[in-house]
C-alpha cells in the first residue's frame, strides 16, 4: 500500500536486502534527525521494509526491542496525528527476526492481518502472541465507535484493539506509517479516534476516464491516510463511464465494466473506504440525452439547455431510475449520491414564462400555485425515496435544494456542500444546518482540484488546506460563525473533488501528483481536531517520508 519508501535527503543510509532475515540492514529515512526540527532520539538504525513487501524477506534486528533507547517516549510522525498518546519509559516495538503478526487467521480481522503482515515482512499466526509481536483483536465494548483503535506498545510488543475491524485496521495504518518514519513504535498507549466520519475522494471518471489500475493506486495511498469514501461521478454531459445492461446505449467508448467495478468495490471493502456511486440528475445528463435527444429540456421558443431533461417528460424518471435499479447492487455501500445540481431550468431569469410545459406538469401534480421549483424539488424527492427503497442513503449537491416553493426537499438528504459561485445567489451553508440538515464539506475555494483551472478555479493546495481550512469552513475562507450547528454530528465531514472540466489539461500521473499533499492535508484535518501538531514545513517532509 502507499508509494514505496523513500529517504528524504541523498546523504541518507539507504539498504540493501539480500538473502535470509538474519541480516540486519541500517537504514534511518531522515538520517539522524526526525522531521520536527529535533534531533533524533538515540536509537539503533532499523531497516525500513518495503510497503510492497509480500513475504518475510526484509532484513530486520534479531531483537524486537533493542538494549538502549529507554526514555519517556514522544508520539509517533503519522499522517494523520494521533489523537492522544500517553508514553511510557521502554524500548518501543519493531520487527524482529521471529515477530509475527498474530490474530485469528479464520475471524474478521483476517484480511487486516494478512495486509500489514505482507507490508512489515513478517508470517501471520494465530493464537497466543509471543514477545515481539504485533497482535491484533476486536474489543467490541471499546469506546470511541466502529473506527477506533487503541495500540499498546510495553515488554517488547504490540497490540492493536478496536471495536470493529475498521479501527483495528487504521491501528495498522499508524503501526505501518510510524515504522517509516521513526523507526520503532514508541512505548506507551495510543488511543486514536476520526473527528469525521466521512473523509474521501471525489472523483469525476465521466468527463476523465481513470482507468481501474489507477482509482486502485488512488485507493491504497487514500486507506494509508485513514480516508474512507471514494465517490465516483461517472455520468454526465461528457460521457457515461460503466457498463449497463439496461441502458446499453448510453454508455461511452470508454468504460468500467461490471467486473472491474466489483473489483474496485472490492478493495475498497478491504481497505474500508465506501465506492459511492453518482448519477447525476436532472442536470449533466448529456451522454444520456445523446442516445434519447427526446428527453432534451427545451424552452418555450426551442432553445436547449446543455444536459438537462425535460422532468415534464416521465421518460427520463424511467430512465435514470432503471439505472439506479441496475447499479444498486453494483454498490452495496451506505450512500447514493442524486447529484441534482446546475439544473440549468433554474438559472434562467423568469423559470415559469421560459417553461411553460414544466409549469403545466407542476401544477398537474402539486397543485394551482406549484412553480418550476417545485417540480424540481419534487424529482429530487422522488429519485431519494427510490433510493432508500433500495437500501440507500441519499446525498445530493446543495444546489440542487431549492427554497421557496411549497415542496420541500426531504430533511434526510445529505447536503454535499460545494459552492457559492452559481449565477443566482447560492444559499449560505448556515441555512442548511439550522434546518437540521446533515452536511458534507466540498468547499470549492479549498477542495476543488478542476482539471484546467477554468472559471476562476486554482488547483488547491496542501498548504492553504492546512493551514486555513477546517470542516467548518464551508464556503469560501471563514467557518461557519455559530460552532454550535458544525460540529462532528452535523457537518459530516469532508472530501476532495476531482473534476475533468479541461480533461487534457493534466495526465492521470499528473494528478495523482498534483493531489497528493492536499489530499494529506485533509485527511489530517478531517481525523485530528484543531490545530494540527506539525509545522507545515514539517508535515511536508513528513509527508515526503511516508510517500503519502
């Protein structure tokens, strides 16, 4: 998982594994001074295994606790920081010759054992651990819910706990991260929790095809940073980017088939982070309308509105609902994403005089005084009570809740919180949370890496995500003013967004550099609260350490 180590100066040792374990290699990733601006505690040099490893190869020490280096120890450099650590005088843990990674290799924390087994180098047990392991084991009356964990470092071992196998797992990220960049697992007991519950990527395939090899990479770098949602927005004007058997017609030349999505839902169950699907409606339906030109919006003299359909017409329900009927199993997690946004009905000065027929359709279903706006709340509605009828929690754009009509949109509709750039005046955030609403921070002043910079849109950067934002800055550069409407309860979390607008403009290895150290950045903000710990000077090289 995560790129492959590497020493942050040419001067650093660097090793070579040859042959058996019982040779042991020096090798410190930061020469002697760790990335605070100290020097280095006084310590023995321990080979860094690959993240790649998948066997026992990798040199280690014959001892899993060295005979020195016994003072009160100081947190481990992980992205994202501890929560809390209470240290303790000892040695600390790393691999040694005979450690194991032990853990019922037949329950539910096989997969995780098996994964920073490979990563460390070491064979995987189970039963009782021995001096020099890493342990690993549910604790289902542990506090701090499903993604906690609590890593206890004493008498030369360790040992991950967590209610659920997901806060066992990021134990491993943290067990992974501090190997790399100290060298050893301090003494002492962490106890580690998100501040977030949803932390993720945003990823825009429909207008950019990403191919599966790719998002997978995105996924692994993305699971060693604690993140757990990949959103995947895969239909839109541009193009129609998986396979269906439903709908065949829409789908573009370049394509995920059903067995490549399984695939990446499948690693990503692995790596606990959630594929949500987006198709987005009634607006950014193109590829759509390409193949059904009879479901093209229109106004009252003829015009066309790019990707929108006429929601006057019950074709394009049927549609976009056989889809989500399709696709729901393709998906099996928690969300479904509506998209509803940039509904281009709405942006026009006069909505009842340039689209009479939608007015027609309003009133026919709602009632005399119904509007254009209602219809459109009500297609959202309607396409989120489809989507609990399959299982699912729905989200959409917080453009696509319209005020002032008498249908309102349903109060358990995620509001995904992007913008406040719409040509008619977007609501503030504020609105949505005294209404009760749950919401997800997309802020596009910070979150918003759009391919070619059109519209005013910068490519973000680590820095000024770090150092400025937080999941109560929700549109433009100040939070939200009342602290009391974001907290961890109310605005969910947060996620970068990746949008193909130029799909030229960068090439896939571009991006996935270009977003590395935001996306760092915010997975550092969106799990520790606060502050963060580190300089960014000092994140940067850590983060360069980490290869994350």
């Amino acid at each position: 998982m995560g790129l492959p180590l590497r020493a942050t100066k040419a001067s650093c040792a660097r090793g070579l594994i040859a042959g058996a374990v019982v040779t042991s290699v020096l090798l410190t990733l930061g020469c002697q001074q760790d990335h605070g601006g100290r020097p280095a505690a006084t310590r023995s040099t321990p080979a860094h295994p690959s993240a790649h490893a998948t066997t026992a190869t990798s040199a280690r020490s014959p001892s899993a606790v060295p005979p020195h280096g016994t003072a009160a120890a100081t947190p481990p450099r992980t992205i994202p920081s501890v929560r809390d650590f209470t240290a303790a005088s000892g040695p600390g843990w790393r691999p040694g010759d005979n450690s194991r990674v032990v853990a019922d290799l037949n329950g539910p924390l096989a997969d995780e054992a098996r994964m920073i087994a490979a990563e460390l180098g070491l064979r995987t047990a189970s039963g009782t651990a021995h001096p020099g392991d890493l342990s690993l084991a549910l604790a289902p009356r542990q506090s701090g819910g499903a993604e906690a964990y609590t890593l206890t470092v004493a008498n030369g071992s360790a040992r991950i706990t967590g209610p659920a196998d997901a806060g066992v797992f990021y134990g491993t990220r943290t067990v992974k991260q501090a190997l790399r960049s100290g060298g050893r697992l301090p003494e002492g007991v962490i106890h580690d929790r998100p501040d977030r519950a949803q932390r993720g990527l945003n990823l825009d395939i429909a207008r950019k095809f990403y191919p599966p090899a790719w998002i997978e990479a995105r996924m692994r770098e993305m699971a060693d940073l604690k993140l757990n949602q990949l959103a995947l927005h895969f239909s839109d004007d541009q193009g129609f980017r998986i396979q269906s058997t439903s709908h065949p017609e829409i789908v573009s030349s370049q394509y995920l088939t059903k067995d490549q999505v399984r695939q990446i839902v499948a690693l990503g169950r692995r790596l606990h982070i959630t594929v949500i699907p987006e198709i987005d409606s009634p607006g950014h339906l193109g590829a759509v309308i390409k193949a059904h030109p009879q479901l093209q919006l229109r106004n009252a003299g003829g015009t066309t509105f790019q990707g929108s359909v006429d929601i006057a017409n019950p074709a394009a329900a049927r549609i976009v609902d056989d889809l989500m009927r399709e696709y729901a199993p393709l998906f099996p997690g928690r969300w479904w994403h509506l998209g509803a946004d940039e509904y281009l009905a709405l942006t026009v000065k006069d909505p009842q005089a340039s689209f009479p027929r939608l007015v027609a359709a309003a009133k026919a279903k709602y009632g005399p005084s119904a509007t254009v706006q209602d219809l459109v709340t009500g297609w959202l509605n309607d396409r989120a009570r489809f989507a609990r009828k399959l299982g699912k929690q729905p989200k959409a754009w917080n453009d696509g809740f319209v005020t002032g009509g008498i249908v309102k949109p349903d109060k358990d509709i995620e509001v995904e919180y992007w913008t406040g750039r719409l040509k008619e005046t977007a609501r503030q955030p504020e609105e949505y949370l005294r209404e009760g609403r749950k919401v997800v921070n997309l802020n596009d002043e910070y979150l918003y890496y759009v391919l070619g910079q059109p519209g005013g849109f910068t490519y973000p950067t680590g820095e000024r995500i770090y150092k400025e934002w937080s999941p109560a800055v929700l549109r433009g550069s100040k939070p939200v003013s009342d602290k009391t409407l974001t907290g961890p309860d109310r605005v969910l979390g947060a996620r970068l967004a990746i949008w193909g607008d130029r799909p030229e403009a960068q090439t896939p290895a571009q991006v996935a550099r270009g977003i590395q150290l935001p996306l760092a950045a915010l997975a550092q903000r969106v799990w520790y609260p606060g502050k963060p710990p580190l300089s960014w000077s000092d994140f940067t090289r850590l983060a360069h350490r980490l290869g994350v």
